[in-house]
C-alpha cells in the first residue's frame, strides 16, 4: 500500500505567447513543494526563470498545449508514484503563424488571478478522451510517462512533459505541441528565487485527501489552463540528481547545428596541387561564405601564405551556396565543380565567375577577363602546353587562344539536345562523369564525347512559387527508357571536321571513360546497357581504327565504374581493377608501345589482394601505385602504397579513422583529409616519405560530450557478418529506451563507419540527449564488402534488405534489455528513405517512420542506377512490382513522416505525389511536408533547420 508524504502543492500559472504553427495556445505551470495550492498568474515570459529550489524541494515545469475544446484525465503512474491530473483544454486561436516561420504573438491581455481556487468541486468529464500514456526515465529513480491524447495526425489533443527547461530554442516554440525539451530536472547551482507563498489564512488537505477526492473541477475564468497535480514523497529528490556533466555540456541546438559553419566550421574547399608540386591550395572561407581567401601551404617549408586575396577572390569566385538558383547550386556543390584551375606553369590561375573566365597571373597579381560572351561558359581546361583553353558554351566545343579576344568553335550543333564535350545528368550522377573532353598530349587534338539525348524522355520540374508557374524541362532517362546516343569523336585543336570512332555496332551502350594513352593513340571502356560486361578499346586516332584490348565480366553482378586506369609514364603498361577474385583488387597490364593495337594487353600481376576492396587509386609512378581501401577494417579509410612488383604493401595513414588523399602530381606530398566518428574533419600535408604538418582543422567538439557508438557484429540468416553501430543515451535511464534505427540500406552508400557523420550524426547526438538511441547496420546489397555480399540484391529491391534489418534489430534487443521493442522508429533519406517506406509496409515492427525523398516505384528512377542491379522493367517486372512500395501503401503501419523537395531532380518529387496517392486510396493517415523548389539535398539553413525539427518533433510525439 502506498504511503505520502503530508505535502501540498503551490501551483502557479503562466500565460505565455507560446503558439505554434498550427496556432494554438500555450500555458505554462510551474508546480512547488509549498505549503497550500493557490493558483497564481505570474509575469514572467521565459518558464526558464522559475527553474529553483524552493525551500530546498526542487521545482518541476509541466507544459501543456491542445489544438481543440476537448479535455481529458491524465492518469500516471511512476513506479507506484500516483500522478492525477485534469487537462481543461482551450479553443484553437484563428490565427495562422506567419509564413517566415516565426512565432506569432497570440493576442491576450496578462491577467492575474490572486483568488485561491477550490479543487474540491465535482465536475463532469463527460466525453473524456483517454489514451494509454508513455514516456520516459525522469530522474535516476523515477520514469514518467508521457500521454498522447490525439486521434488521429492532424489533431492534437493535449500532452503534459516535465521539463528543466522550456523553450531553450526558437524550433520549440514551433512545436506543433507546444511542449519542451525533455531534460532531467538538475536543480543545483541554479539562481534562487523568491518562494511564491500562500496568503495567510489559507489552509488545504494534505495530498492524500485529494487522492480520495471526487473528480476535481478547475475553473480559471477565461484563461486556457492545464493544471498537473503530483503527489511527491520519497522520491522527489530524485528529481534534482542530475549528471554533474549535464550541466557543462554546451548545448546542441537544431540552429546550431545547422548554421552557416555549423558546430565545427567551414571546412576548406576546392583544394589542389600546383602542376610542379610545390604548392596546395585552397579556398578558405567564413561560416557565411561572405569573405574568403585563396591560400597556399608551401610544400618546401610548410608555411602558409594568401595567394589570392579577399577582395579579388570576392569577385573571382564568389560563393557557390550562395548561387540562387537551387539545382545550379546542388550541382556546382555536389559534383565539386573546380573554382579555379592551375596553369601548366604554376604561374597563373583560371577563373569562372558567374560565367565568364579570368586569368590571374600571380607573378603581379592581376587578373585579366578572358572571355566575354553573353553566353555562361563551363569546363575550362588548358591545353598542355598553356598556349589554348578549351571551354563548353551552348553545348558546343571552343578553343581560345591565350592572345584571342573570343573563343573558336570545334563543334557547331544548333540542336540543344546534342552536347558536344558537355556532361549530361545521368552521366554525372551514376557514372560520376565529371568531363567529357581531353586534350592531347602535345595540345594539337581534343578527344570528346557527344551525346545526342533527342530519344531521352522529359520531366517537366515546376516552380510554382510565381504567380504563373515555371516550367523547366529535364532530360531524365527511367528505368526501361532509351538512353542518350553516344559516340567518340576527335578533332584539331586549330579547327576543323571532327572524326567519329566506331568502336562496337551496338548503340545502347555507356562510355564511362575515355582519354589519350600517348599521341595519336586513344582508349576508351564501353559498358553495355546491362551493365555486366565492359570491354577497354585501344584507337588510332588518325584512322579511327579500334581494338578492344580487355574484356571485364561480372556475370551475376556488374561492372564497377571506377577511376582506376592509368597509363605508366613507360608507355607499355597500364592499370586496372577487378572484382574478378570476389573482392576489388589491382591489376597491372602490358602492351606492346609500338603497336599498341596488335594484340590484346596482358596481365602481368595482380598487386595485392585480400578480405578488403580498393576504393580508389590516387596515384601512380613508376614505383608504386598509391590507394584508399578499407584494409584493416570494413569501418576504417586507410592510404596504402604498393610496389608495382607487387611487394612492399604498406599504410602511409596513421591515425585508425576515415582518410581520403590527393597526391601531388610529381608524388612527392599528399593531403590527408581524416576524422573518426567522434573526431571532426581535419587536414594534413604529408611527405610520402616523411612526416605530416596540420593545415587545418575543425572547431573542437570537446565541450559537447559526444558520445562513441558502440560497435557490434550480426549474423545474417545465410552467415554473412553484418556490421553495426549502437548510441546509447549519455545519461542511460532506469526504464526502456526508445530506438531509432538510421536505415540507407542501398548499393551506393555505407553508414556504419569511423567516420565523422557531419550534421547528420550531431543531430543523432542531440537525440541521444533527448533519450532516443540510435541504431545501424549495414544490410547485404551495401557496398564495400566484396562482390557476393553487394550482388545478394541483384534484381530483387527491398526482401534481402529488411530481413537483414530486422534481424539485427532482434538480436540488438536481445543484447540490450534496456531497449523497448515496442517503441522503435526508422528513417533514411533517398534510398533510406526508400527502405523506410518497404519496412513500414511489410512489417509491423515500427511505431514511425520518416522517409525523406523516397524513390517509391524504382520504375521512376534513372536507367543506369537502377538497371543495374534491377534489370529491365520488362525482363524482371516482378522484381519492380515488389519494390514498388507504393503496391503495398495499405499494409502500412505506424506513424509516417513523408518530406519531399518539388525540384528534387534526382528523386522525383513524382515519387511521393505517387506515395500520397496510393496511401489516400487505403485511408492511411500520414503526415506530409514539402519544401518548395528544393532539391534531393534540401539545402540551406532555413530548411534543413525547419525539417530536421520536424523529424524530432514526429519522434518525440510517438516515441514517448
């Protein structure tokens, strides 16, 4: 039987301007351990000010907001602590919040009731809406649980969450529930301030008398009042341990986190070697991008200096995240479109700003305007011997004389659907194709690629912010449809007709990568529309005669696209790589340098192998190739070297962790960009054979407490080791812990690592904070694992991928008791999002979801990606039909969150339309948010701000 201690509430009430997006309004309570009840209107505006001992019993706010008339019991039951309480619920205000976001200012005079009111009085509860409540740990000793009286997503009822701290930030007062951070209440070296105190005269029952009361009734005249009554005894000191480290830990805020610089700062950008070795360059900028120097690191001496200075550079190279048009800045940003290139010299730097090119001699630090037509000009290069510059300008080929006013045209095509040397969209985002032209080596000829999209379908992308909506058309290949029509050609550097290449009879083909192996000798890789065989072509360029050199298969799987060919400085030897043994490896060829076309190359070595894969070569001499690969751990980046004998494998990368290089062009010195999963980016310049020196590094994260994961291994159902990572909360609460699994799942993208997770992992952090843990594990048909674990979803989307996932999920709550199987929720983002989507719809074991753009047909994605491990829609139709999650809307269960970009042009906001269709069709309540004229990446503060308060909000709400 319980017992209570003989203590009485003093509760006071504040009316605060704390609406919402939906406009509803906002009390604020303040519950001490006094002697009496009296219901109070207090002035202050920020709850943060009532935080405080009073009498040495600690205060506790309680928030409450509803969006109708309704109101409910909220019963509570801490272990065996009785929590009762009425919630009188207000009308929604008519007003709106304003359309920039901000909080609006509800219209209500203060008011101050100083009359005590009777709790004694019956009332008529008729109607009640009650609903099981949950919540979470509050306080070492206690747990709370957080009621949810809603009836379906667009009706909110009312919630009560004890706090410490009541709209810290601005995304709070947004809440569309109105309600606070959940934190524990830590009370110590906290201001004091003046106990409220009952008039004299005034006496109430000690608690256990209202326990025994008749349902009490509360009337607050016209103001819109939640009232919480807690009995406290033993336990409520409880309330007041908090974790010494809460209180120094800075705090992570949705703002902070995604401000211009963010947490750490801006890193460098745009980082390059000068052609003689003795320079690494790059821009530096602000957190806002509004000033920036171009500075070098001095390879002979270390030092640093501004090569180009802010001024200059403002004009320059301005700013590419501040370029207004959404899809030119994903592209600029997300391809890493060069802001400047280096001449063969190293004494000079092109320019193109805004279009237009400079040339900037850093003998006297001037910059000359190089061209000047109305027409933007892209992809400048200089020829080899610094005499010519090539560029592309209305999809057409030019070349500039360094003394010219205006560039020569190579290729004349009127028709916009024929890119001459210009990279289309699908060749850049599934092949990474970032240049369709090369000069030769003696700068007399330019091999390109043209590519006539006449066939290719349109996807119409709308601004519908004007008041007459603009339509822009893109050329977008879907799964099944033709592809753009390739071919090589060749022509003179002074002018002239171009020569075409035949290299197979077969047109539906890709040409990933082509180039020069010497003077007047091509090669060239052709993959063929199913994308499991590519064959390497070697071509005179004078003729146009071919020979298919290298024929690379992969039955079962496919053919990587990869950087990895590299002609020897000898001539007679070239690099390759293969997936052949079951992992990506290096090969090294032979051919005969004088007549490179007489017969197919030979393989002379394979040059290292092993349970790892090659990610990618950074560079070669004539002593050993230089990579990336995952070697000592599928979690880890290193940088190797081996001897092209074969011998002498050996890490140059230091720190465990995640690195990435770039190698100066005479081998001498690399950077080594690094950072681990709780280490943010930092960079080195190294000499290959001796130490490194700091360039720079990220703001300190130190002061915020972040916490490691856990790393743990799986097993999946046929033996495969799955890789994962677990959060737990920092301060890890006595009862069950809400889950949150962070799903991509795909082909293209690897989540668990040692590796800084950028303002993805500090938004997970913050959620540790709020008492979520978050949970991964890389499923098969995720890359980097060899070429049995990727090819395990070849034509099959989605089955593979969530038995994995939920496999490991069991055995993860099997591990961690602590962990509450009935209150677990997944989200992803493009192919994550995709699997959120097909978990939610063929399983039962989320409670929410949030999937943001969403492929929801793979039917609607683009040829190469999805063919690739799909096949043809029409050779594998119930391979589609079973991915396609918008088949199976009505098995969908739980809380959905589904965000999109409408000039998403890589997910098509197509998608979702297609997802909302099929989800109304089944009456399956979901909630929607579209960011207007954004793209996949839905860039920029105020929307990865406003979404990524949307996600914790939608967590919170049916997590807890």
């Amino acid at each position: 039987m319980l017992s209570f201690a003989p203590l009485t509430l003093f509760i006071s009430v504040t009316e605060g301007e704390l609406g919402d997006q939906e406009g509803t309004g906002g009390r604020w309570c303040a519950v001490h351990h006094v002697d009496g009840i009296r219901v109070l209107r207090e002035g202050r505006k920020s709850p943060d000010l009532a935080i405080a001992k009073i009498d040495d019993h600690p205060t506790v706010h309680l928030s409450a907001a509803v969006g109708s008339t309704q109101r409910h019991h909220a019963g509570f039951n801490i272990e065996g602590i009785a929590f009762l309480g009425l919630c009188v619920h207000w009308r929604r205000h008519e007003k709106r919040a304003k359309a920039n976001d901000t909080q609006e200012n509800y219209d209500g005079e203060k008011k101050r009731l100083d009359e005590p009111v009777d709790l004694h009085r019956n009332s008529s509860l008729s109607g009640t809406i009650l609903q099981e409540c949950r919540g979470r740990t509050q306080g070492p000793h206690s747990r709370r649980f957080l009621r949810h009286a809603r009836r379906r997503s667009d009706q909110r009822y009312g919630r009560a969450v004890i706090v410490k701290s009541c709209h810290s930030d601005a995304a709070r007062q947004r809440n569309l529930a109105s309600r606070c951070a959940v934190n524990r209440a830590i009370l110590h070296d906290l201001p004091q301030i003046t106990p409220l105190r009952p008039p004299s005269g005034v006496n109430f029952p000690a608690l256990p008398v209202f326990l025994n009361s008749s349902p009490w009734r509360v009337i607050l005249k016209d103001l819109c009042t939640t009232l919480i009554l807690i009995l406290c005894f033993s336990t409520a000191p409880a309330l007041a341990q908090g974790s010494a480290g809460d209180q120094t830990k800075k705090p992570l805020t949705i703002e902070a986190i995604f401000a211009e610089g963010g947490i750490t700062g801006r890193p460098p950008e745009a980082a390059q070697w000068s052609p003689d070795g003795s320079k690494l360059s790059f821009v530096q900028r602000d957190d806002a991008g509004e000033h920036g120097e171009l500075w070098y690191v001095d390879t002979a001496t270390g030092e640093k200096k501004v090569l180009v200075s802010e001024a200059k550079l403002a004009a320059l190279a301005p700013d590419a995240t501040k370029i207004k048009d959404e899809r030119e800045k994903e592209r600029v940003t997300r391809y890493h479109v060069a802001a400047y290139v280096w001449s063969p010299d190293s004494k000079s730097l092109l320019f193109n700003s805004q279009g237009q090119l400079w040339i900037y001699s850093l003998e006297n630090g001037t910059a000359v305007q190089f061209t000047s037509s109305p027409d933007p000009t892209q992809d400048p290069k200089f020829a080899p011997d610094g005499t010519h510059i090539a560029y592309v300008r209305k999809h057409n080929l030019f070349v500039q004389s360094m003394a010219a006013q205006d560039g020569k045209p190579l290729t004349a095509d009127s028709d916009e659907n024929i890119l001459n040397g210009e990279v289309d969209w699908v060749y850049a985002e599934e092949l990474s194709v970032r240049s369709n032209y090369f000069w030769s080596p003696n700068s007399k000829e330019i091999v390109f690629l043209q590519m006539n999209e006449k066939p290719v379908p349109t996807y119409p992308i709308v601004d519908w912010l004007p008041t007459h909506p603009k339509v822009d058309q893109e050329k977008y290949p879907k799964a099944g449809d033709p592809n753009p029509v390739v071919r090589v050609g060749v022509v003179a550097a002074k002018g002239g007709k171009p020569k075409w290449i035949t290299l197979t009879n077969d047109t539906d083909i890709y040409i990933p990568r082509f180039g020069w192996v010497r003077d007047g000798i091509l090669w060239a890789e052709v993959l063929n529309r199913a994308q499991d065989t590519m064959d390497l072509y070697f071509v005179d360029a004078k003729s146009g005669h071919s020979r298919k050199v290298l024929t690379e298969s992969s039955p079962g799987s496919w053919v990587d696209v990869n950087d990895v060919f590299r002609v020897l400085k000898s001539g007679d030897r070239f690099l390759w790589s293969s997936w052949r043994d079951g992992h990506t490896h290096l090969f090294l060829y032979s051919f005969d340098k004088q007549n490179p076309l007489g017969a197919e190359a030979k393989l002379d070595r394979q040059l290292e192998k092993g349970d790892y894969e090659v990610l990618s070569v950074e560079a070669v001499d004539e002593n050993a190739v230089y990579f990336v690969a995952n070697q000592g751990g599928y979690r880890q980046r290193n940088v190797f070297s081996v001897n092209l004998d074969g011998s002498g494998l050996r890490r140059l990368s230091q720190q465990d962790g995640w690195h990435s290089a770039s190698f100066s062009e005479n081998g001498a010195h690399w950077l080594d960009r690094y950072s681990n999963v709780t280490t943010p980016p930092q960079w080195a310049m190294c000499a290959v054979s001796g130490p490194c020196n700091k360039v720079w590094e990220s703001r300190g994260v130190a002061d915020y407490g972040l916490v490691a994961p856990k790393y743990l291994d799986f097993k999946a159902d046929d033996g495969s080791t799955l890789y994962g990572q677990l959060f737990l909360p920092p301060d890890t609460p006595a009862g069950k812990i809400p889950v949150i699994v962070h799903v991509y799942g795909g082909p293209a993208a690897q989540l668990v690592t040692d590796a800084w997770e950028g303002t993805t992992g500090l938004f997970h952090q913050r959620l540790l904070r709020e008492g979520f843990a978050i949970f991964t594990v890389d499923n098969r048909g995720t890359p980097y694992r060899g070429r049995a674990f990727s090819a395990s979803i070849r034509h099959e989307f989605g089955a593979i991928e969530l038995k994995d996932q939920l496999g490991s999920l069991t055995q993860v709550l099997a591990q961690y008791p602590q962990l509450d199987k009935d209150r677990v929720a997944m989200w992803g983002w493009s192919n994550g999002a995709s699997m959120t989507l097909y978990a939610m719809t063929h399983s039962d074991a989320f409670k929410a979801g949030v999937s943001v753009a969403p492929v929801t047909d793979y039917r609607n994605y683009d040829t190469i990606y999805t063919e690739r491990y799909m096949g043809l829609p029409k050779d594998n139709a119930k391979g589609y039909d079973e991915g396609a999650v918008t088949k199976t809307a009505a098995q969908l269960h739980g809380a959905l969150l589904l965000v999109h970009g409408t000039s998403d042009d890589n997910v098509h906001f197509q998608n979702s339309v297609q997802m909302i269709d099929a989800l109304i069709k089944a009456d399956k309540h979901f909630e929607l948010m579209i960011y207007p004229n954004k793209t996949h990446g839905i860039a920029g503060k105020s929307a990865r701000t406003h979404l990524f308060q949307m996600i914790e909000e939608h967590f919170e709400r049916e997590l807890k």
